[in-house]
C-alpha cells in the first residue's frame, strides 16, 4: 500500500476531466480530495466517479453538482471512496482557475 497524491489537475473550464484512474490490477482509496480556487470571482465544480475509462459520464455517477466555491478559496472533501481497477474519478470546473487534487492510497494484488 503506498500512501500518495493520486492525481493533480489545472482544470479546463467547462470539460469533464479525468483527475484520476485506478491502475490496472490496483485498487484504491480516496481519502480526501482538495479543490482550490485561484479566482477572485466564484467558481462551481462537480465530481463523479465513473466504473471504468470508457463509460459515459451518466448522472448517477456525480457526487458533487455544481457546487459553489468562494473567490480565493479551497475546499477539502474527506471522502474514504473505495475503487476498484479502472474506476475514474472525474473533475469538472466552471472556470479554468480551479486546482483538483486527489490524496489517497494505491493497493496492489
């Protein structure tokens, strides 16, 4: 198990993105995950988690839609998502001036 930032994004503005992709034979643990708003101006996001790389993003798979965040600020979501091999977590940003960061741990078989 190794314990690390397990994806890191600048996000585009108004494209769903992927921050992170379980490894093939890995699964993982997503404890937290850091989203930072470098604008001064407020900025929304949304956070999904698709069951593999080629799924369509579906509405089922949000956990977090369009949610404010304020001018210069950041927000922490402690989560403790469980994945397995080829699940995505998927960011998505108002406004290219908002900073995804993923912290968890790998576990591989």
């Amino acid at each position: 198990m190794a314990y690390k930032v397990l994806g890191r994004k600048a996000a585009a503005a108004t494209t769903a993105e992927e921050l992170y992709a379980v490894p093939s034979g890995s699964s993982a643990v997503v404890s937290t995950i850091v989203i930072a708003n470098r604008s001064a101006a407020v900025k929304t996001y949304r956070l999904a988690v698709k069951p593999t790389s080629g799924t369509t993003l579906a509405n089922e798979h949000y956990l977090a839609y369009d949610i404010a965040i304020a001018a210069n600020d950041s927000t922490a979501l402690t989560l403790g998502i469980t994945l397995t091999s080829g699940n995505v977590v998927v960011t998505y940003a108002s406004a290219a001036d908002l900073t995804f960061t993923a912290f968890g741990s790998e576990l591989t078989a």
